[in-house]
C-alpha cells in the first residue's frame, strides 16, 4: 500500500508539473498579448492625442466661421432692409400710375366724342394730301412728256410735210 501511495504522489507531482508547464505557456501568451495590447493603447494614446489636437483647431476654425457669418448675416440684414424700402417705393410708384391711368382714362371717355371727331378729320386731311400729291405727280409727268417730245429731233419727212403745209 505504501507503493500504492508513492504511485499516487508522482502522479499528482506528474500533473502538477503538466499543469505548471501549461500555465507556464499560458502565461507566456498572455505576456504576448498583454505586451501587444500595451502597444495598441500607445498607439491609440497618440492618435487620440492627435485626434484632439485637430478637434481643438476644427473647433476655432468652426467658431471663427460662425463669427463671420455672423458679421456678414448682419451686414445682409442691411441689404434686405435696404431691398425692402425700395419695394415699399416701387409700389407707391404703383399706386402713382394706376391713378394717373385711371385718371387718363376718365378723361378719355369725357373726351371721346371730340377724339373720334378729330380722328375724322384727321383720315380727311391725310386723304386730301394723297389726292394732291397724286395730281401733282401727273402733272409733273405730264411737263416731262412734253419736254421730251420738244427735244426730240423730227424725221426729215415730218419736216418737208410740215414745210409743204406751212
């Protein structure tokens, strides 16, 4: 039984060594990996350093910006002003020449009879200057024919037959 006992002590030794070498590796990969984990964070501590650094200029660039539309919002507000007093004007311009319309428009129609008797008279003059004009024309074209004809040289025989009858 004794050897029974020692068989079962350098069995337990046996495992416990086994366990001691797989925990011993085990612990070597967590060492891996814990360095590498170390490194990772370094790195991610860097980048946000980074990060942070160009969020803080982003960040005065963004507020130096707003502050420039801020200064050119009220500079527009200005013009927008500016636009609406000409559009107030213009409509007053508006009302201005619907009255005179209206106005002429009412004394178009107190006046229409005298307008339709003027424009009679107007068709007569414009029709007695066409006539004159069209006699005046043939009289000139009458004037020319009788200059041409008076400097026309007369054929020999014309002559003797005006001579023989003269």
């Amino acid at each position: 039984m004794e050897i029974i006992l020692y068989l079962s002590v350098a069995l337990i030794a046996i495992a416990f060594m086994v366990l001691v070498i797989y925990l011993s590796k085990t612990l070597k990969a967590l060492q891996t990996t814990m360095e590498s984990v170390s490194g990772t964070l370094e790195g991610l501590e860097t980048q946000m350093q980074g990060i942070t650094t160009e969020t803080t200029l982003l960040l005065h660039k963004t507020n130096a910006l707003a502050e420039d539309l801020q200064v050119k919002s009220e500079s527009l507000n200005t013009v927008v002003d500016a636009v609406k007093g000409v559009g107030g004007s213009i409509q007053k311009v508006n009302e201005t020449i619907d009255q005179v319309t209206d106005r002429v428009q009412i004394a178009a129609n107190e006046h229409n009879p005298k307008i339709a008797q003027a424009v009679q008279w107007g068709n007569v003059c414009i029709e007695l200057f066409n006539k004159w004009k069209a006699k005046k024309a043939e009289r000139e074209a009458e004037q020319q024919q009788e200059i041409l004809q008076e400097s026309l040289p007369v054929p020999a025989a014309e002559t003797r037959y005006q001579r023989s009858h003269s």
